[in-house]
C-alpha cells in the first residue's frame, strides 16, 4: 500500500538490527526516566510494582494506533494501585507535550532521552510492550495491541500465561511464503554483492505479502530491491507520482512485483521503469486530466519552523511511519510525508513553492479521514485545501 517500507528488507541485509530484544524470565534492567510529562503517579517508585512499559515516539503511527488499547487497558486496571502503566519514548518533553495536545494518553507518560532504558531492553523496533512483575522479573512481551486483560490478571495472580503473544495475521499459503522469502534471501545476496556491478531479475505474482523494499542510489550506483509490492504502486514511485496517476490494463491491476535491480550505468529511477516495462511489453502514454488534488501551503512559517531539527527532534537518522489513522516523519525531508500522504488518500499533493519544504522536519498528521489530515497540518503552520488541477495521468498500453 505504501512506497517504500524499509524494516523487513533491512533485517536480512544488515542481520544486526534483529537482535531480539529483552527475553522473557530475564531479570528486568534498571527503568531510567528522564521526566515524567503527563499522568503522573502520586508515588513515583516502581519498586515491588507490576509494571508495564509502552516504548513508543511521537512518529511512529503504528505506536498511537495502540494508544486507545492501552488507554483501556489502564481504565480497567484504575483500582489496582500495584500496577504501574508506563509510556516512554526517548524524545524531548517540548515534542512530546506538543503531540499529547492532539492524542490522548491514559498512562503515565515518561521520557528517557539517555536512551539508557531502550539498549538495556535492547528495544529494536517500536511499538514494543513489556510487563514485568512485582519482583523484577520480564513476563510479558510484545506488540502493545496484543496485551490483552487476562494476560495482566494472569500475570498478577501467578497464573501461566504466553511465553509470547499469539500472531494475529492473515493466514498466506505456505508456498507463498516460502517464494518472497527464497527471493528476499536471494535479491539480498545480490545487493550484498560488492562484485556484482549489473543485474536486474524480476517475478510477478497474484498473490501478495507485506511489502519491503531496500533502495540505495547515488550519481554512480543504483540498488534497489522490491518485495510484494503492488504493480501500480511500485510505478508510481518509479515515474514519482500519485499511484490515481497511473492506469494499467485490468490484467495487471491487481499484481504484485517483485525485482533486484543493480547498475553502474543505469543509474535513473526512468531507466528502471523502462526495464520493467520492457518486460512487461507495456509503453506509457500519457496525458493531462483535471483531477483533485490537495494543495498544501505555509500559513505559519514561524510556527512551522520549529518542527524542522534544529527545533524539537534529536534524531541522526531519518524515520517514517503510517498506520490506518496516522502518518509521521522525523527527521525526513516534507517529501517523504507527501508521498505517505498520496498513498493514504489516493491524491496528488501540490506544494506551493516556499524553501522550508526543503527542509527535514519532524511531524505528525491523523489521517483517518480528509479533514482529520487538514486540521492536523493546520497545527503545524501548513493550510491543506483539496483543489482540481491539470495532471499527467500515466495509461499504460500494451505494445503491438
């Protein structure tokens, strides 16, 4: 559904960032706050206390699409004064209290901008729960969504429960499975391949997955690698445009790509395109079609200006994240939030032309719907109106 979706391709070429994080029957490590923001406890010792920690961030959409779980979990647990809920990001307390104004938080929300407390937990990816029990030990661990009530009762009456939360996900055929991971483990070798200058392999399929990807280009390389994406989507991104831009014949409509692509020569995100299409025996034609499209400009440039860096992020490296309710960027140029947001809705998006979208910036955006998205841009200084212009709808014909 999205363009580009880095963590699965990353765990298999780069086999550290897998790591698991803290086991459960482990002694848990030593919990540093650096502050407590919102919801906090009368008594702050969490000694002899059952404690359950959300590490989340103000970016990660997948963490604030558990929130309102977790607030419910705390609702159920009012009474039981033992029992500690704690979420914790590692961002600063100004970033933080400026998304606390627009999502609700139930539990006792904290920062550990050391990061002491994520490496002790050896916290990989978010969102992640833990629950640890009265003595210190870990009992619990897991997505936030997956920690139901019973698994807590349990955990505090003593009683056995999961080593490890029950997979919630879509049964796929088994030969399915076995065909994107024997491509992954492949294409990753081949990407891997320092001797490897020119390659280019490609599978389509009727039969989809969650999609990765893994994409490093520069002036003299180009490696990109393309897991069970969908054809329009990956086009899309490809030609760098809306995918309600792109129009395939209905045969390919529903398909799923898959490609490694290596070149020393061919180095343009075009020349990729074409290689697909050659294999595809399709030729574009494009044309010009009055379509909607949001058009997004700075009202508040002042205001804007403290969402870039410099103001509330302390990332070094780039995120991006989206869910069913909310897209974030951190540290990421405005570009990326754009195409999250064409993605989601379906529309182009038209910048009216100011040097701060330049800029990395680090924002959050709700995108249930049209008007929750507009609203949000709105508390960032960036006025969303949706408009029709004149667009290049891509028609891809079969060649004679």
């Amino acid at each position: 559904m999205f363009r580009y979706v880095f963590f699965l391709a990353l765990i298999f070429l780069f086999p550290f960032i897998g790591q698991s994080q803290v086991k459960v029957g482990e002694q848990a490590p030593h919990i540093e706050i650096t502050s407590w923001i919102k919801n906090v406890p009368e008594i702050k010792d969490l000694k002899n206390k059952f404690i359950v920690i959300d590490f989340w961030a103000t970016w990660c959409a997948p963490c604030l699409e558990t929130v309102p779980h977790i607030n419910n979990l705390v609702a159920k647990n009012i009474s039981n004064k033992n029992l500690v809920f704690l979420a914790m990001t590692d961002e600063k307390e100004e970033k933080v209290n400026w998304l606390l104004k627009r999502v609700q938080f139930s539990a006792a929300v904290v920062t550990d901008v050391s990061r002491q407390t994520f490496d002790d937990f050896n916290v990989k990816f978010i969102p992640l729960c833990v629950m640890i029990d009265d003595t210190g030990i870990v009992r619990w661990v897991g997505n936030p969504g997956e920690l139901s009530n019973e698994i807590i009762q349990g955990i505090r009456e003593e009683k056995p429960v999961p080593l490890s939360p029950e997979k919630k996900t879509l049964m796929v055929a088994k030969e399915v499975d076995e065909l994107y991971a024997s491509l992954t483990t492949k294409y990753a070798t081949y990407i891997n391949d320092k001797d490897l200058k020119e390659y280019f392999s490609m599978t389509l399929s009727m039969f989809s997955r969650n999609p990765s990807s893994f994409l490093n280009k520069s002036n003299s390389s180009y490696n990109e690698m393309i897991i069970s994406n969908g054809l329009p989507h990956s086009l899309a991104a490809l030609f760098d445009v809306s995918e309600s831009q792109i129009i395939l014949p209905e045969k390919f409509s529903k398909t799923y790509i898959s490609y490694c692509y290596k070149s020393e020569k061919k180095t343009a995100a075009k020349q990729v395109s074409n290689v697909i299409l050659d294999e595809l025996n399709l030729k574009p034609v494009v044309t010009d079609s009055l379509i909607e499209v949001f058009q997004f400009e700075v009202s508040d440039q002042e205001l804007l200006r403290k969402f870039a860096p410099s103001g509330l992020s302390t990332a070094q490296v780039g995120h991006s994240s989206w869910s069913k309710s909310y897209i974030g960027i951190d540290h990421e140029k405005f570009d990326k939030l754009v195409k999250l947001v064409e993605d989601k809705f379906q529309k182009p998006v038209f910048l009216k032309q100011n040097n701060i979208f330049e800029d990395k910036m680090s924002i959050t955006v709700k995108v249930e719907h049209e008007e929750d998205l507009i609203q949000s841009l709105a508390s960032y200084g960036i006025k969303a109106i949706v408009v029709k212009k004149k667009m290049p709808v891509y028609h891809f014909k079969e060649r004679n």
